[in-house]
C-alpha cells in the first residue's frame, strides 16, 4: 500500500535523547504492558484469522477491535497509574511512553505524515502537573462500555501534542479532542469561538482589558491549539492545509507505488547472530546492519565503524545504534517494529546490540539506477539550501547535501525524514527512492 508522504516542511527526526539499554528489572513490567497492546486481539485471529475479507464481517470487526481496544484501555490504566503514584525514573518513563506509543501508532496505522501533525517539539508535560482528572473523565466518556470506540491521552505518548486525547472509533477513525474545565475556560473558549468567526480587532481588545494578561495568554494558547486541530483536521479530510507552525503549505501526496519494508531482513541478522555473537549484512548495496551478542555488543561501535568506513569510505555517513528510536519521539519504538518479540526484548534490555549505516554515495547510485537524479551539492547550494530552511531539514557533511533533481530540473535536498524513514521505520532503500521520485515528480510540485 502506498504511503502519504510530505512535500513541505520534513524536518528531522533523529534528534533524540540517547540510552544504550533499560535497566533488567524493568523487562517483567515492559512485557506485561505490551502483552496488552500488542496482543488484545491474538485471540480472536487465532479462532478466525484476519484478512480484509474478514474486517467486512460486522461481527468479526466488532470482536477484533474491541478485543484490541480494550489492551488499549487496560495499558492505559496501568501506565497512568504508575505516572500518578510513583517517582518514575527517566529509563521508565521512554518504556512507558513507548508503550503508548505502539498503541497510538496502530490507531494511526504507522503513518508518520500524520504523527508529524501531532508533534510540536515540545518536552511531554507531568501527569501530576496536568488537569489529569478532567482528562480521565473524558476518555472515560469516549470509550463505548464494549471498548469498539477507545479513547487515549495525548500525555501519555511521547509525540502527541496536540490536543488532550487521541479517539479512535474503527467506523469513523479517529479525532483529536481538546478537554477545558472551569468558568474562566468556559469564557476563553466562547470568545474564541466568536473571534475565529468575526476576528474583531475592538472585541479582542476589550477582551485583553477585561480579562487581563494572565487569561489573555491562555486565550492565545487556546488559539493555537484550535489553529492546530484545525490544521489536523484539513489533513485528514483533504490532504492540503496551512500548517501554523511551520508557516507552509503542507500537501501530503500519496504514491501508488508499493512500500517495502526491511524489517524481515533485520529480524535475520539480529537472529543469525545468536550463532557467532555477530552478524552482519548489507541491504540493497547502501543500508549497512550488524548485530552484536555477548562481549561483541561493547565493541559494538568500534567494530560496527571500522566495518562501514572501511566499506563505505566515509566515516560521516549517517550512522545510528537501533535503541536510539525508544528517545526519538517520531521514531517507531523498537517494539514497533515487526521483528521476533525475543528480538525485541533482545534489543531493549541489551542483550544484543544492533547498529545501522547508510552508505550516501551507494544511495545516489541507487537513486540514479533508478531514474531519480542524485548528486552531492556543491557547498554554495548547500549553503543556499540552509540559509532557506533554517539548517533543519538537510544531512550535511563536509558542507555539502545530497541534492535530488526533479522531472522538470526542480532540484532539492534529501531530507533527515528520508534517513529516519529508512532507519526508525523500516523502509527499505529502494522504496525511499520510490518515494523520493514521487514527491519529485512534475505532479508533486
């Protein structure tokens, strides 16, 4: 299935905070909590498979979502409770953030175009800072008794940050949903809702007299909140919109052209190399993976380097340790990802150790076998490139980018979402050139 994807705007996503590995006595818990999110529904396939055919059936649509939704729930619970009642330490807080995180990403069908929507950069606030109650009270009112429409909140993830809970009916997908209490939020909302209407410069000046700095600031608050749900909402329902943010038209193309993962493939190595302590390979002539077990995994990197730069010849190419996604708010958590479960546990509790590189030059020649133009800038383009953008966007070394040439001789820059796509979300090379040909294309501009 084809994938929606940017034409303005990918700004990178491999900025994170960094963790080699979660501490051992946190693996019961994480393995419980996933259970919940990953297999609500196992028993339902189990007794009568899941195909699309299937989703048709009303009663089997009925059974698996709510089967699904309410691991959901019940996840929820416990991690909030563990927000709520205990000191939650940083390692914890990424597994539980995660956690919620595999839940939200399967509402959202893994479309990070849309997660992207939903981040604003901005550090999660404390549930025991938050008006969690009347945030409870809501999901609560938006889950059904049967649990086929859920209701999750946005705090509890780790890029959902706009709006206060995440609804999800399987019938009319899903909304973003702002909760607000109290008389002085009752006056906000009404006067916003006749400003967004008449935009009356008096009105709004009468109303910053009356109700003073402090309410004033929070009306604005709230104007950007409702800015951004509506933004949400136009990209959803038509797939163009105004982003208030970022100050550019965001128009989300969707490509025909299949989508492969290499996830298959990770799961190989990480498994293969339960026979040496190692394993390695190299997908598609330019992405370079290894897995390392027992005393490998704290050499990892010096052996994982000298490998790449001996192969690739350049020790800057992007290069990043797999673990690294649990701190990388629109990166999949590495439970996410579809490799063997033990895999997975594997990984986060660092009992292997897996590392990823991307070979630039061996991408152009993918790019260019291809029929997409590729080349490497020239440090004046770059300098150009950067100056535009704000230095975000882009991969530079040695100042220059990889730049790509449309149809029409339009040229631009291989974006940090194009890396983390083929890093945090197991998108395979060739389909990253697939994608790139798209958003190049005459129709995409």
């Amino acid at each position: 299935m084809g994938d929606g994807t940017e034409k303005r705007g990918e700004k990178s996503s491999v900025k994170g905070v960094v963790i080699k590995a979660f501490p051992a006595d946190m693996e019961s818990e994480c393995r419980k909590l996933f259970e919940l999110v990953s297999d609500g529904a196992r028993e339902v396939v189990e007794e009568l498979g899941c195909d699309a055919d299937a989703m048709q059936d009303v009663s089997y649509r009925k059974r698996f979502f709510s089967s699904a939704n309410k691991g959901f729930y019940e996840a929820q619970e416990k991690v909030l409770k563990a927000f709520l009642e205990e000191d939650v330490s940083f390692e914890r807080e990424l597994l539980l953030r995660g956690i919620m995180d595999v839940a939200v990403w399967q509402i959202f069908s893994y479309q990070l175009y849309i997660a992207r929507r939903l981040y604003k950069e901005q550090r999660q606030p404390s549930l025991k800072h938050s008006s969690v109650e009347s945030m409870k009270a809501a999901v609560d009112s938006l889950t059904s008794e049967d649990f086929y429409s859920i209701a999750l909140l946005s705090d509890l993830t780790s890029f959902v940050q706009v709006g206060d809970v995440v609804a999800f009916d399987p019938d009319r997908g899903y909304t973003i949903v702002e909760v607000k209490e109290g008389e002085v939020n009752k006056r906000i909302l009404d006067f916003s809702s006749f400003y967004e209407k008449t935009r009356c410069a008096k009105a709004l000046s009468f109303f910053k007299e009356r109700e003073g700095k402090k309410v004033y600031k929070q009306f604005e608050r709230v104007m950007r909140q409702k800015g951004r749900m509506k933004h949400f909402q136009e990209i959803m329902e038509s797939g163009d919109s105004y982003d208030p943010d970022s100050k550019y038209q965001v128009r989300i193309s969707e490509s025909d052209a299949e989508m492969d993962s290499w996830d298959e493939k990770l799961d190989d190595i990480i498994e293969r190399s339960k026979e040496r302590g190692w394993a390695l390979d190299v997908i598609e002539s330019c992405l370079f993976v290894a897995a390392y077990r027992n005393n490998f995994r704290f050499a990892s990197d010096v052996i994982f380097n000298y490998w790449f730069e001996e192969c690739a010849g350049n020790a800057d190419f992007p290069k990043v340790n797999f673990i690294d996604c649990m701190g990388i708010p629109l990166a999949l958590p590495v439970l996410s990802r579809h490799i063997d479960k033990e895999a997975k546990f594997d990984v986060l509790f660092g009992r292997v150790v897996v590392r990823f590189g991307l070979d630039l030059d061996a991408f152009i020649e993918l790019c260019n076998s291809m029929g997409l133009k590729a080349r490497w800038s020239t440090r004046k383009e770059a300098e150009k490139i950067k100056k535009e953008t704000g230095g975000c966007m882009s991969f530079t070394i040695n100042k220059k980018m990889v730049f790509i040439e449309g149809e029409e001789g339009g040229v631009g820059p291989l974006s940090d979402g194009i890396l983390a796509r083929i890093f945090y979300h197991g998108l395979s090379p060739v389909s990253a050139v697939k994608m790139l040909k798209h958003l190049f294309s005459v129709d995409s501009w």
